[in-house]
C-alpha cells in the first residue's frame, strides 16, 4: 500500500464525493414524487425548507470533519 497521497482513494475524499451524489438522489425522488402527485406542491414547500436545512447541516459537518482531517496531515 502506497503512502502517496495521489495514489489513496476513498477516505474523506471519497465521502466527500459521495455527499453531492445523494443530494442529487434525493432531490430526484422528490422531484419524481411531486410529478406523480404523491407529494402535494404546498407540502413540497414546506418540505423544501427542512431538506435545504439538512443540506447546509451536512455540508457544515463534511467541512468541518476535513478541517479537522486537514490538521493531521
């Protein structure tokens, strides 16, 4: 196993990629459930509000887990 930084994947890094992937996910299930009129559009707004909410939570924490991580190296 390799020590270059370069040469590593996962870890962090690919957590990081990971994150965008499942908001993407997410947001097309949603989007589908509203075409498909399972999700009313008033509640979708009041929906929308809480999964921005979790959004910037989950960003916050990825950021500070890599300042974190950063630290170390």
């Amino acid at each position: 196993m390799s020590n270059d930084p370069e040469q590593r994947t996962g870890g962090l890094g690919g957590t990081v990629r990971l994150i965008p992937v499942f908001a993407i996910l997410a947001l097309a299930l949603l989007a589908a459930l509203v075409v498909l009129d399972v999700i009313p559009r008033e509640q979708l707004a009041e929906w929308g509000t809480k999964i921005g909410l979790l959004a910037a939570i989950a960003v916050a924490a990825v950021v500070g887990i890599a300042a974190m991580m950063g630290g170390r190296r």
